[in-house]
C-alpha cells in the first residue's frame, strides 16, 4: 500500500528540526570539551608559571643548604589560592624544606625533571632548582576547575536546549505561515485544472500572494460565468462539445505553467536560509557565555549582513516568480474570455510585437524548468520590430499548442533536442513556423493531424491542434503541418493576417 506523502510544511519543520538538533549536538560536543580544554592549559600554564618562580627564588637555599630560609620562601605559596603543599629537595633527594607536609600524598615518588602528575583533584608541578641540583615539587589543587567544567558543560546544554525548543517552535510557525497560502492556492489550480468550480479560500499573506488570489478569484467568478451562460449560448451554434474542450485544453495547457510556478515557489520557501539562524544564535552564544571577543561580534554582525541578504535575495526571487505566475492567470482569464466571444466570431486586434507573443509562448509552452536539455530559437524578421495589428490573444493560444506540442515530440525523440520559431512577413500576412527535432509524423497521420481526437501522443486527445485550426480560421489565417516521416521532425506554419498600426 502507498504511503501518502507528507505535507510541505511538516517536511520543512523535520528538516528544520533535525538541522537545529544536528547543530545542538555539535555545539554540546564541541564548546564544552574545548572550554575544559582552554581551563585546563590555562590552569597547567598559571601552575607551571608559580613553580618556576618559586624554584628561582629557593636556589641560594638550596645551594647554601639554608633549611629556614627555603622554609619561609615556601610560604610564598600561601598568597596563591590553589596551591596545597610545597616541598624543595637537596640535591641528593633528601627533603631540605616543606610547605604544609599534611597535604603531601603519601608514598609518592617525583622524578626530577619538569613533569606534570595528576589526579582528579590534584596536579603536583616538578621543576629542576637551577645549578643546585635540588628539586621542588608543588601541588596545586583542581576541586575549582573540575567545578567550572561541569558548570560550563551544564550552562551549554541548558541554552542549547532553550535553542532547540525554541527553533522547533519557530519553524513550525514559520512552515505554517508560508506554505498555507500557497497550499490553498495549489488547491484551487488543480480544482480548476479537473474541471471543478470552486470559491476560492480567503488568503491573508503577503500583498503580491493576495493580488494572485484576487486574480484567481475574479478568474473562477468568470469561468463560473462562463459555463453557465457564454458556453451554453456557444454549445447551440459550434457544437458545446468542441468550445468546452478548447476552452479546457488551453486552459490546462497555462495551468501547467501555473502548477510549475508554484512548484518553483515551493523550492525557494525551502531554500529560505532559516538554518543560518542556527549559526547566528551559535555566534551570539558564544559570545554571552565567554569573554567579550571583538573579532567574534564583529563576524556576527557580518552573519547578520549575510543572512538579511539571502532573505531579501529569496524575497525578489518569490516576487518574480509570483508576477510570471499573474501573468499565466491573466492568459487564462482572456482565453476564458475569448471563448466567451466565440458566438459573435469577432476578432479583438490590437498593436503586438510579435518578438514579444513567441517570448510569451514559448515562458508558457515551455517552461524553463521543464525544458531540461531543449534548445530553443527564436528569429524575427527585421521588418516586424515594430507593433502591427493582430488578435494578440489568439496568437498566443495557437503558439502556446503548438510549442507544448513540440516539447513534447522533443523529448520522446532521439534526436537534437532543438525547436526554432521563425517568423516572416509578406505583405500584409505574418507567417510563424515552427519547427521540431522531434519524433516526427507517419504520412498517414499527418494529413488528418488537425481533426478532432487525432494525436500522435500516448496519452493525448486530440483537441490542441485541431482548436488552433479552428481558432486560426476564425481570425481568417491557416495552419499546416508537413513532416518528412518518423524520428525526422516536423514543421507547423501558421499564416495570420496583419494590418499596419496607424499613428
């Protein structure tokens, strides 16, 4: 049995999770041990500091064989807070001095070189007398630093704890508040994308996410509209078959791009840089816990810098996508339209730049992200830079059809994957080929390509390109197709009248 796949939100929030307790890990095994660390070179180096000083002062008592005096000299040892015993040996071992001879360890025996002994609670420094030959031993007692370790060690997991509580919290917020707005709109798309006609759910979120729910809202009000009153008037003189899967074909074939878009905008609120908060607190932490370090707030400052730009990088990358994706909704919403004008067989010309519908066409019949390894041309002539007049939107409709189609006859052929769109002008009549590497056309198919239900896909149903016909026809042009066989590609004219654009 399938599993359901989890939602956005939960996935983002293990993510999170499991990256905050990767870094609450680290830290605990990382700040205390090199803490303790730091302590203990500090402790081993104040010790060693004191025993060599010390040892300076004894060696006239040592050399002079001065019992008193090696004697008083030890006492220096009572002015430092850790020592415990002193003891100062002649040159043939025999003890010359000693400073508190009850904390001295029984039974011990120090070798005579600079050594370090230790043991839980006590380090005992030996250091050569110079040019005496003698000996001095000091112990100094570990109970303080062997407490400051276990504190540190406990104040790490304490805050690393507080940490990760409050991330998990902050990141279920956070996954919350950025994927409900666009799970309601995905929603919605793919109810439209079945054929469905729902309201759609009131979305409190950013200003550009509630421009595109009121986008898609005034969207659904007009198919609403239109399947009940300009569809069923059109169904009486073409046919209401044929106008609703037109209508639902280029319809579906924007919603691709819809459900791309917002696929897209899923992937970038996942590379929000949430886990760089974790390194920011890491920094800070570190800084309240030890003693001040310019250089280490200074980094966090510059930490801080960085992840405000990723934030605002992401933030321009969402709003672009969010105007490409009011873009496709806009098409959606003339297509709708268009059809709704199917009755009246009126075309609406207006000032186009052609180089600008096959870009359009080719944003939406193709999208970057499902292109893959395509490489995609496109040339206009020089003499149709400037606007002319023409059904803009009908013009995309039957490009967008034919550009999806090659797509995807590219990407079932073997192939250079390649699709050019070429446009020229003859007089008064614009004509757009476009051409494919793809799987190609059987002769026999090909002169039925443009009837309805006739489609050379697996799972295609044959009303693209016969709706582009008719939409071509409509607006008094014409489409063909010619292919020199299988696996050899194929060539799709489409031939619209033009006028000049009157100043």
């Amino acid at each position: 049995m399938k599993m359901r796949p989890s939602s956005l939100g939960v996935r983002m929030a293990i993510v999170f999770s499991v990256l905050l307790a990767g870094m609450g890990a680290f830290v605990l095994a990382y700040f205390p041990s090199r803490e303790a660390r730091a302590n203990v070179e500090d402790f081993n180096e104040r010790a060693a500091a004191v025993t060599n000083v010390m040892a300076t002062a004894l060696g006239p008592a040592v050399e002079f064989d001065d019992p008193d005096n090696a004697a008083s000299i030890l006492k220096w040892l009572s002015t430092t807070s850790d020592a415990r015993f002193g003891l100062a040996r002649r040159a043939d071992g025999a003890l010359l001095a000693v400073w508190k001879p009850d904390a001295v360890p029984s039974g011990q025996a120090w070798g005579r070189v600079l050594a370090f002994e230790v043991s839980h609670d006590l380090l005992v420094v030996t250091i050569p007398i110079a040019a005496t030959g003698g000996t001095l031993h000091v112990g100094f007692s570990r109970v303080k630093l062997v407490a400051e370790n276990t504190a540190t060690r406990h104040t790490v997991m304490l805050v690393v704890a507080i940490v990760l509580a409050i991330g998990v919290l902050a990141t279920m917020v956070l996954a919350r508040f950025l994927v409900r707005p666009i799970r309601s709109i995905t929603r919605t798309a793919e109810r439209i994308a079945r054929g469905e006609i729902t309201e759609l759910p009131d979305v409190s979120s950013t200003i550009e996410i509630e421009e595109m729910a009121r986008s898609l809202r005034a969207m659904i009000e007009r198919i609403h509209e239109a399947s009940q009153t300009e569809l069923v008037r059109a169904s009486r003189q073409a046919g209401m078959a044929e106008v609703a899967t037109g209508v639902l074909h280029n319809v579906g074939n924007v919603l691709t791009s819809v459900n791309v878009t917002v696929e897209l905008l899923r992937e970038r609120v996942e590379e929000l840089p949430v886990a760089k908060i974790g390194r920011l607190h890491e920094l800070l932490s570190a800084q309240t816990t030890g003693t001040f370090d310019a250089k280490r707030l200074d980094a966090a400052v510059k930490f801080v810098a960085i992840v405000g730009d990723a934030f605002a990088k992401s933030q321009r990358q969402v709003q672009d996508d969010l105007v490409t994706l009011r873009g496709h909704i806009d098409h959606i919403k003339r297509v709708v339209a268009m059809q709704n004008a199917y009755a009246r067989l009126r075309s609406a010309a207006e000032p186009t730049r052609v180089a600008d519908v096959l870009a359009e066409a080719v944003e939406m019949g193709c999208p970057p992200q499902r292109r893959g390894d395509i490489a995609i041309d496109i040339d206009v002539a020089a003499d149709l830079d400037a606007p002319v007049n023409l059904d803009r939107h009908r013009l995309l409709q039957i490009v967008v059809n034919l550009v999806s189609n090659a797509r995807d006859a590219v990407l079932e052929g073997t192939s250079t994957h390649r699709i050019a769109l070429l446009a020229a002008r003859a007089d008064n009549r614009l004509r757009i080929r476009v051409v494919d590497s793809g799987v190609g056309i059987a002769p026999a198919l090909a002169a039925r390509i443009f009837s309805a239900g006739v489609t050379s896909k697996p799972h295609g149903h044959g009303y693209g390109l016969h709706s582009s016909a008719l939409a071509a026809r409509e607006i008094g042009g014409s489409l063909s197709c010619s292919s020199e066989g299988e696996g050899r590609g194929a060539t799709f004219v489409l031939e619209l009248p033009i006028e000049e654009v009157h100043a």
